[in-house]
C-alpha cells in the first residue's frame, strides 16, 4: 500500500474533497506540516489575524463554492478564539473543517499548559469529531466530511498532534454523499394541497439555495409570490416579477402572506427564523433536508430529503393559481416603503447607503457580492440590496455574530477572484474584526467596507426601552475608521453627505485593493424601521 505522512495523507484527502485553501492562525505543531503538504497539492494557506475571522472566511468560501473549507489553528488559545467561528458554521450551516494542533497521549499525562479540552468544547457545535487520529488520519477524514455534508450540514474538528501528523499514514478515499430522494407519498399529499390552493405563496430558506432553478420553476408554474429569508437572497431574484420581500416572521412581510392559502417553506431551517409566534392559518407545506420540528408551526406535509429533487416534483405538476401580479407588485411596493428611512438631515440613512452603494455599482457596471453584519444596519442591507443569485449576499443569521461582514467578504473574494465585494458593517461590528483590513490589503482583494458608522451599538439601543443605561455603555467616540485603513496598506475614506459618498464609491469601484468608507449615517430612522420589521 502507498505510505505517506499523515499530514500528506489529510492533504491529499483535502484536494479530493475540493477544498481549494486553507485559512487560519498556525501554531507551532501539525499546523505547520498540513500547510507544507496542503501546498504541495495547489491549496494555499491563506493568514488571517484571528482565529473566528479565519472560520467567516472559511465558511464564506464554503458557501461560494459550495466545497467543505479548513482552517488550521493552535491548540487552546488558537482553538478558544475559534469558537465563535465554530458556532457560526454550527447555526449557519456551513461545512467547515477545525483542525486544531493537540497533544499526543505521552504528552496527556503531564502537560497542562494551554491544555483545554477541545473535544468537551466543540461537541455540541459540530457534527463529528476526531481527535489523535493516529494511521487511520485519512479515513477519520473521510467520516468527517461525510458528516459535514449530511442532512443538516455543518463543521466538524479534527485535533491532530505534530507526532501524529508525521507518522506514517495510507491515503483513503473520500465521500461524495447524496441525500436521499424524497418520498413519493409525501410529494403526492404535497401536490394534492397545492392543487387545491388558490393563493399559494413559497418562503424560501438556505437549503434551497442549491435548488434555484426548480424554485424559480415551481414559483412561475403556481404564479406565486415568493418571500426569502436572508440566506436566500437571490434564490428569487429581488427584481423578480413574483419577489414578495425579505421574510424573518416578524410584521413587515405579513400582508401578503395574510393572503395565502397555503404556505409553502422550501428548505427554510427553523434557525432562520426570529422567535417570534407563527402569524398565518393557511395549511403549511414543509420541504426540507431531514425532518425536524418547525417549532414555529406544524406543517400539514413535510417532504424530506433532496430539496431540488422535490421542488422539481412539484414544479412539474403545477398550476396557475388566483393571484393578480398587480398587486404581488404593489405589496412588494409596500413592504419596501415601510423599510425605507428617511435621512433628517444632510447625512445619509441607512437605507440610502445601500441603495446609493448598489446604484454606484450598477454605474461601474459590476455585480458585486455583499455580506452583511449583525446590527440595526443589517436591516436595510437584507432589504435594499438587489440580490441576483444564491449566496449574493452572506450574512451569519443562525448565529447573527458582529465581526463577520469583513472577514466573510475576504472569504468570498479569495474564493471568486476578480468579482467585487462589499462588506456593509456597522461599527461596532468592524471594531471587533479591524485587524482583518490588513488581510484584505495584503491579498489586494476588491473589497469595499461600507461602515455605517453611528458610534453606537444602534441595535442594542433600539432595545434599551426605558431603562437608564448611561450612554458610555452602548457607544464610543467616532473612530477613525479611514485612516486605520491606510495604515494597514488600503484605501480609506470619511463621508457625511450622500454626495461624497457616491464620490467615495465610485473612487472605490475604479479601485483594485481594499476601500474603507466610513459614513457617518443618520440613525435617526432605525426605531420606525425595527418596528416595521418587528412588529
Ligand atoms: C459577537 C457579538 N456580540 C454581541 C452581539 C449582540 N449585538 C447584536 S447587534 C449589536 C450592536 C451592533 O453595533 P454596530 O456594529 O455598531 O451596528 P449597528 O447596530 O449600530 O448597526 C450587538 C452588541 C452579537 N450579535 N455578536
């Protein structure tokens, strides 16, 4: 049998896999060989300053690739500092690979220093685990990816000692792992209650962004306005004739679906969803990867398994129904009026950022991809930004971390060279992952950081009702966010009228490294926005 080292052996189980880079924060131990090896076989290593940055990165290559990605770091610090990461990829459904250095057995007995257990820390947040492999490296490779990619996908550990990356190990081959098709009595009940439908209306959720075509097919054939969640962007086009609005399962998208006679959730993960009571009584039909509990509501059908194989089923057998495109048109109309914010004074409001920044794009005759932080700016960037295709916009939602808009864009860049993307973030949010502006000058990626910058946690204040928080707790002096930006090696600039934040754009949009725009935004309209959105 061939014989390599272990660190060859998961390389080369890697390439197999389509993992095209690797990013993170090595330590002193495996980390090194898996970089060498990885090298060896095209996958480059990719430096980040953070080790949960690493992980956005990792998950957002993950999405926009549709591959499993890795992140190599340290033991104990470099895996604590990684958590966040992990409980992103867990709640947001992303395959992405932990391999953290760790302790060979001789080792175990007596070391304590940095030793915390990686296995206790990461079991409730991955689908499996390794730790000390030993010659069985690759093969413990293959069960973890397989597992990434089961019915609710998500990350998975390998902990693997220097030792044990340089022992012998034979290469094993890796999974290419299906779902399985659904079942043929639930689609015919599903078909059945769609038949019966006059007013069906579709929400579409992050396991159909590989399924775009059948859900765009089912959408046309039942003339059904479709709602998407905030992962699904673009599943549905913003600028389709059927899109309905964003749906989270608070107020603002409930009008038209008051309407509907039959719900139908195509791969909407309960996680998506804010925890709010289920609104409508029409019948509810469920498609989804695996069966779970909605804990919203209790479908009337629930078909498992291949999302795109049922929604394909279903879009074959279906029928025009009663709704009038006028006035799908006119709701989507007002569901965006109701979003929209009105600046007070000259500076811009948070939906203007958007709209002026997808304008400006339009102008520069690019698409760009966007991804979108946690905070009160999240609002206008789901809602305003004109998504085209899955994954146009990436946003950690199950989790819905600050700190991840920037590094997820680096992701994203690395992972479709060439193509523009915005980071919309709020300040708060860019704080809490600055140093990654290096990362992103260093790799000369297009990144534009659009910061709406309040100088306050604009969330959290939302949330403060009457309570008498001082207001040092939830805010800061404005940073100057631009010149850090020049200091790490980008472009950087401060605007506070829309008229300099086009020119900020577009001098941004003729540039070829990483651009910080710091807008210092009125925020004066988040409260009607939230309680629009809310309810
Ligand atoms: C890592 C992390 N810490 C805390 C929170 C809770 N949180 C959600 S939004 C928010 C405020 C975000 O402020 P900023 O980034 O300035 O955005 P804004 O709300 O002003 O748009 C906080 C503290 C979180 N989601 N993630």
């Amino acid at each position: 049998m061939q014989t390599m080292t272990a660190a060859d052996a998961i390389a080369e189980g890697l390439a197999a896999l389509g993992v095209r880079r690797l990013f993170g924060m090595p330590g002193g131990g495996s980390s090194l060989d898996l970089i060498v090896a990885a090298a060896g076989r095209g996958i480059p290593f990719t430096l980040a300053r953070q080790e949960s940055a690493a992980m956005f990165m990792a998950a957002a290559a993950a999405e926009v690739t549709g591959r499993p990605s890795v992140v190599l770091v340290t033991r104990g610090p470099g895996f604590s500092a990684a958590v966040t990461g992990l409980a992103h990829a867990d709640l947001d459904r992303c395959p992405v690979l932990l391999i953290s250095d760790g302790f060979t057995p001789a080792q175990r007995r007596f070391v304590t220093h940095q030793v915390i257990d990686h296995d206790a820390i990461a079991a409730p947040l991955v689908r499996a685990r390794a730790v000390s492999p030993g010659p069985d490296a690759a093969g413990c490779l293959a069960r973890l990816a397989e597992a990434m990619e089961g019915p609710c996908r998500g990350p998975a550990l390998l902990e693997i000692a220097d030792e044990a990356a340089k022992a012998q190990a034979p290469p094993a081959a890796m999974p290419v792992t299906r779902l399985p098709a659904p079942d043929g009595a639930a689609i015919g009940a599903a078909k059945r209650l769609l038949d019966a439908a006059r007013r069906p209306a579709i929400i579409v959720g992050l396991e159909a962004r590989e399924a775009a075509a059948e859900t765009r097919a089912l959408a046309r054939g039942l003339g059904a306005p479709v709602f998407v969640t905030y992962k699904a962007k673009g599943v549905v086009a913003d600028e389709d004739a059927l899109f309905g609005g964003v749906f989270t399962g608070g107020a603002a998208e409930a009008p038209l679906l008051a309407e509907a006679d039959l719900i139908l959730l195509a791969g909407a993960d309960p996680v998506e969803f804010i925890p709010q009571p289920w609104r409508y009584r029409a019948r509810v039909i469920d498609i989804a990867r695996f069966p779970r509990s909605l804990h919203s509501v209790a479908p009337d059908v629930q078909v498992t398994g291949d999302v795109a194989a049922t929604l394909a089923a279903l879009a074959g057998a279906a029928r025009a129904g009663a709704w009038d495109g006028q006035h799908i048109a006119s709701a989507r109309e007002g569901w965006r009026s109701a979003l929209a914010t009105r600046a007070n004074g000259t500076r811009p409001g948070p939906a203007q950022v958007v709209t002026i920044a997808a304008e400006a794009a339009r102008q520069a005759g690019v698409h760009p991809r966007v991804a979108v932080d946690a905070g009160a700016h999240m609002f206008s960037a789901t809602s305003f930004w004109p998504a085209r295709e899955p994954n146009d916009l990436l946003i950690s939602n199950g989790l819905a971390t600050m700190g991840f808009a920037l590094p997820a864009a680096i992701g994203a860049a690395l992972a479709e060279p060439g193509r523009r993307t915005l980071a919309f973030t709020g300040d708060g949010g860019l704080l809490m992952c600055l140093g990654e502006l290096a990362t992103a000058a260093e790799n000369r990626l297009p990144i534009i950081v659009v910061v709406f910058n309040d100088a306050r946690l604009s969330l959290i204040e939302l949330k403060k009702g009457g309570r008498p928080v001082p207001d040092e707790s939830l805010g800061w002096r404005h940073p100057g966010f631009a010149e850090v930006a020049r200091a790490l090696g980008g472009h950087g600039s401060t605007v506070e009228t829309e008229e300099a934040y086009r020119a900020a754009l577009a001098e941004a949009f003729a540039t070829k490294g990483p651009s910080v725009i710091d807008v210092r935004i009125d925020p004066s309209a988040y409260p009607a926005q939230i309680a629009a959105v809310r309810g």
